[in-house]
C-alpha cells in the first residue's frame, strides 16, 4: 500500500494576491484552455449551491450575464461585499478545494461588472473603454446580475 505523503507548515505556501495566482496558472482553477463558456457554468453552478433562487444566462456576443433571483452578494444584514471578486473564498457547499467563483472572473475576463439594488460597480476594466449591453442594469427585483466580457487572446 502505497503512502500518503506527509506535509509541513514549509509545504504551504500563502497566496497574497488571488487574481495574480489565477493569470498565472490559470489550469489550476478552471482547466487548461479558459473561455467565456466555462466560466459562466462556474458561476452558475456556484450559484445553484447558493440557492440563488432562479437563475438566468445570457450570451451576447463576447459578453455574458448571469442574473439570480437573490442578490449573492448581500449578506442577511444587507450589506453587499465584493470581496469574493477579489480572493479566494471556500465554497464548502462545492466539496474539497472547491471556491466562490466571482475572483476566477476578475482574474480572467477582460470586463467584470455587477449590478444590484446598489447600483453598477465595475469590478475590473474601465468604464469609457467598453459599451455595456443593455440588460445589464435590469437585475431582477432583490436580485442581482453579473456580466463579463471574455474574448480569447
């Protein structure tokens, strides 16, 4: 019977940017040839973990919006956190190594906006540099929307 290997404090090594480890080794997260297709089933399939309530995908061209019935992001004292767009959060829910899916798209798409009773908050990209689809700011009532654009290089 074979070992398990023995692992030491030396052996774990602590990710201070999340969204720079994800560019850099993106096969780790999401496989080995990312697209816009895969990423928005990691958002969906965390989002039904969530029970988000209904959940709606959209593709327009190179841009995808995801809407869920329940704003994700507003926690039970309505307070919205973007955090998980920016580090790596556990999604025990998913099992083992499994995390929210939010920073994979800040990490890999091009754009990443959110929209919400809160308003639009631009994740990553600039504002004046791209135009929006047109359904991005209609979130279903309480509800909240996410739209990136993800084009292969």
């Amino acid at each position: 019977m074979d070992k398990q290997p023995v692992y030491s404090e030396k052996d774990i090594q602590i990710v201070a940017n999340a969204v720079t480890c994800i560019r850099e080794r993106p096969e780790m997260f999401v496989g080995s040839d990312p697209t816009g297709a895969r990423l928005a089933a990691r958002v969906v399939e965390y989002l039904l973990l969530l029970d988000s309530g209904p959940v709606q995908i959209a593709r327009n061209g190179s841009w995808y919006l995801i809407s869920a019935a329940r704003d994700w992001l507003m926690s039970e004292d309505g307070i919205v956190s973007f955090e998980s767009f920016h580090r790596l959060v556990p999604m025990p829910s998913g099992g083992m190594f499994h995390d929210r899916a939010e920073v994979f798209l800040t990490a890999l798409a091009d754009v990443v906006v959110t929209s919400g009773i809160d308003g639009t908050t631009w994740i990553s990209g600039e504002p004046g540099n791209w135009k929006l689809p047109g359904d991005v700011s209609l979130p279903p009532q309480n509800g909240r929307v996410v739209a990136f654009h993800f084009e292969k290089a």
